[in-house]
C-alpha cells in the first residue's frame, strides 16, 4: 500500500468511526430492572412479538446467570422522549432480558406476553435440580445473584449516523436468536418517524400479498413479509440506483424514504395492490424454486416486471402473465444463471434481473 492509499484509508476509517457515538456501562440485572419498571428501558411492542425462545433456552440462560457464566453484551439505542427525557430501547438482548423480565414476573405488554411471567423453569444441563422452580420458590440467595450478575451495556446515541447505527446493530447482533435486518432498520428507523414502518405493517396485513407468497410462521416473526415488501418498493423504478448490496440498498431507500416529507405513500400502496392482485390467481408457486423455497430472484423479476408495466396487463387475460412467467421468466438462461444460490442478492445479480424483467414484460 502507497502513501496516499495510506492516508486515504486513514481519513476513511476517521470518517467513519465520528459518525457513531456509543458508551459502554456494566450494570447488574438488578439495576436493569428497576429502570425498565420506571419506563426508563422499553423493549417496544412491535418487538415483544419476537420473544421467542423456547423454555429450554429460557432455562439454560437463567442457569448461565447462576453459574456465573459470561453472556453477550444487550445492545440499546438512547432516544429522545417529551421534555428533553431520553430512554433506551432494545434493539439486541431482547430475548436475554426478556427472559429475566419474565421470570421476575415484571414483563409488560399485552395478554399473550403478561402470560409469560413467572414461568417454570426446566431441568438444567447443570443444574437438574432447577425444574419447576419458580422466582417465588427460588432460594434467596440465588434471587440475589441473579439481580447482582451484571451484564455489559452497549448504548447508541440517539445523534449517531443512523446508517452506522444500521451496521453496528447488524454486524454486532449477537443475541441467542438474531435479529433480522428488517427487524433492525424497523427499531433504527422508527426513531425518525413511524410512518414508514406503519405503512409496511399495513401493506403486509394485504391478505392477498400473504396468500401469494405463502410464508411459514418463522418467516412471518422475522418479518420477512415485510422485507419483501420494502425490497419491491426499493426497486420499483429505481433507475438503475442500486450500486451497493442490495441489503444496504434497502436501507437506505427506507431511510430517505421516511427523511422524504414527499413521498407518495399512495401512490406506492396502489401500484403494490394492483400487482398483487393480477398476480393472485397464478398463486404462490410463481415464486417458489424446484424445492418449494422462496425465490427473490423470482419475486423480483415478476412483481417489477408487472409493475413496471402495470398498463398492460391490467383487466387482460392472466394466461398472458401465466405464459410469460413459466415459459419465459423461469426458461431465461441468464436469469437462471443469476437466480443460484450463493451470491443471489449481489447488486449487479439484482440489476441484471431487472433488466430481464423489463425485456421480458415491456411488451405483450
């Protein structure tokens, strides 16, 4: 490496590194708890959903914190409430403190999460003796090491880069079940405004979207309902713009999107539906590989190529679309080519697709 390559490099990572303010503090669970009953932590409601360990793994963390065991750190993003107030939301540890939460019998939210408190714990792998207590029947001093572990804390400004606060949240998730990219832009960008992640809740309760892509239920807690939806409406007349990984792409169109005062909600909301519902009649096949897994390359190619072109195929025979779809789309050697597994959402792969798509549905 020359000199200037040197010095390039160097203001790169300074650049870089300024955008992100984070802090660091080891607090005790104890501590932890008394501020999320003050409301001082919130782990948001849209996220509650997604406390989804299974007993055993409920079970063997409460273990860990008796044995002393270290954990990952909880990750939070300080925010700005009314009057200058600030809180910190959990965007990763949401299912360690959850747990602890739920034991302690303090979790908040609504029926089907209040019922998760005070639960029973297993047969530990060290600690057999565990099953079916309960935080009332847990000796003392065992409650107290509980509230004494302490855990590191990871707090994220609220004035850092939101598209470092992205990276961080992504690269650094280190929970006992990950979190999504979508489930992190939704916590990260929700701070700017909520509009934008309404209105992908909202399109994603389209029962004809969810008929036609057909998702399991895994799927659908991660929210990847949702994800195919921010990645249609990312690409739909893009313009070429797509000169990044398509997951940076993403987020970066959702950023911008939410920044942007103008953006027509209405407009995008109607292209989607009516592309849905050309497209229900084919079902969920259409979007499926060989071995009955979801396709991106597919749902790319058909849902813009449709929409792009959205004047011909409305109120005309869906035999046409049909055709198209099985004869040409999922015939297309390039596009086959692009479509494996492996490197299926690098940016030129989904340039490419887009290209066909176009070729392919421009005209009837």
């Amino acid at each position: 490496m020359n000199a200037v390559q040197m010095t390039d490099l160097d203001s790169q990572i300074n650049e870089q590194k300024n955008k992100l303010i984070n802090d660091r503090l080891d607090m005790s669970f104890g501590e932890l708890i008394s501020m999320y009953e003050a409301g001082e932590i919130e782990i948001r409601p849209a996220f509650q959903r997604h406390f989804r360990w299974n007993d055993y793994q409920k079970t063997r963390f409460i273990e860990s914190l008796l044995l002393g065991i270290p954990i990952p750190p909880i990750f939070v993003a300080e925010v700005p409430k009314e009057n200058d107030e600030r809180i910190w939301e959990v965007v990763d540890g949401l299912q360690r403190l959850s747990t602890v939460l739920s034991f302690f019998g303090v979790l908040k939210g609504n029926e089907k999460m209040v019922k998760k408190n005070k639960w029973k714990l297993g047969q530990g792998d060290r600690l057999p003796a565990l099953k079916d207590l309960q935080w009332d029947t847990l000796p003392q001093k065992l409650r107290f090491t509980i509230k004494r572990y302490v855990c590191r804390v990871e707090i994220i400004r609220w004035n850092s880069d939101y598209d470092m606060r992205f990276e961080l949240f992504n690269r650094l998730n280190t929970g006992g079940t990950h979190l999504t990219p979508q489930e992190i832009r939704n916590a990260i960008y929700r701070d700017i405004s909520p509009v934008f992640n309404d209105f992908l809740e909202k399109l994603s309760k389209n029962t004809n979207f969810q008929t036609l892509i057909g998702l399991n239920e895994k799927q659908k807690n991660e929210l990847f309902d949702q994800e195919l939806i921010l990645r249609f409406l990312s690409l739909y007349k893009n313009n070429g713009k797509i000169n990044q990984s398509i997951a940076q792409y993403m987020s970066k169109f959702m950023r911008e999107s939410i920044e942007n005062q103008n953006f027509n909600y209405n407009l995008h909301e109607n292209i989607f539906n009516k592309v849905v519902e050309i497209l229900l009649p084919l079902k969920k096949d259409i979007f499926r590989q060989k071995d009955g897994s979801f396709a991106t390359a597919l749902y790319d190619t058909i849902m813009i190529g449709v929409a792009e072109h959205i004047n011909l195929y409305e109120n005309k025979d869906i035999k046409i679309i049909e055709d198209k779809i099985w004869n040409e789309v999922r015939q297309h050697k390039i596009l086959l080519k692009f479509s494996r597994k492996g490197g299926n959402n690098q940016f030129q792969r989904v340039k490419n697709r887009l290209k066909i798509a176009k070729e392919i549905f421009g005209n009837i």
